[in-house]
C-alpha cells in the first residue's frame, strides 16, 4: 500500500493559479520569444519598402489592411509589456521593489501600463485613420 502512496503526482498547470509575478515572467519570456520570431518578417518588409515604389506600395497597402492592423495592435502591447517588465526586472536587480507588497503591485502595474499603452495604439490606428 505504500508503494501506491509514493507515486508521482500529476500536475496540471493549467488548473495552479500561478501568483501575477509568475504571470508577469513568463510573458515577458514570451513577448521576448515573439519578438525574436517576427524579427525576420519585419527585415523583410522593410527590404522591401526600401527597394522600390511598387515594393513601398505594396508594404503600405499589407499595412493599411484591417487583419495587420490587429497584428499591429497585439504587437504593440508584446513591446510594450516587454520593455516594461524587463524595466521592472532590472528594478529588481537593483534591490527596488523586492518586497512582495510592492513586487505584487508594480506586476499589476506592467500588465495595466501595457494594455492601456495597446489599447492607445489601438485607437491611434483604428478611430484617427492614421495610415501607416
């Protein structure tokens, strides 16, 4: 009977509520990853935009269309959330903020801080008709 009482335990992550700093981590590991993957994309539009007028008409039309501009809008809260928990980490780094009070709060912050900085530029692209 034992031996039944010393098995492995299943866990499954999806059902541990994580505290928001974990949160706040693995995004920031996350939005770091997807930068690095649209980094080739981003040289491609620009290679291509640089090359010639119907390259730079073609780059703004793919840019001006409304599924881009969603994309625009989503990287812009993975920038913003990774620029400000990396400012948080180094914060960190530097003994400011290690209390978990205060870790807890500036969490919050990076989370509300990005969204609201995505939803700025959602509104910058979508109510304004800024072209790009």
């Amino acid at each position: 009977m034992s031996a039944l009482e010393n098995r492995p335990v299943f866990l499954n992550l999806l059902k541990i509520r994580q505290p928001v700093t974990a949160v706040l981590s693995i995004l920031h590991r996350v939005s770091g990853v997807v930068m690095v993957f649209l980094l080739p994309g981003f040289v491609y539009l620009l290679s291509l935009s640089l090359r010639d007028q119907a390259g730079f008409d073609q780059v703004v039309g793919l840019l001006n269309s409304f599924p881009v501009k969603i994309l625009a809008v989503m990287l812009c809260w993975v920038f913003a959330h990774h620029l400000l928990a990396g400012l948080r980490f180094l914060m960190l780094d530097f003994d400011i903020g290690v209390e978990r009070a205060v870790a807890r709060r500036t969490a919050w912050l990076v989370h509300a801080a990005a969204a609201i900085l995505a939803l700025f530029s959602a509104g910058l692209l979508f109510h304004t008709g800024i072209a790009f």
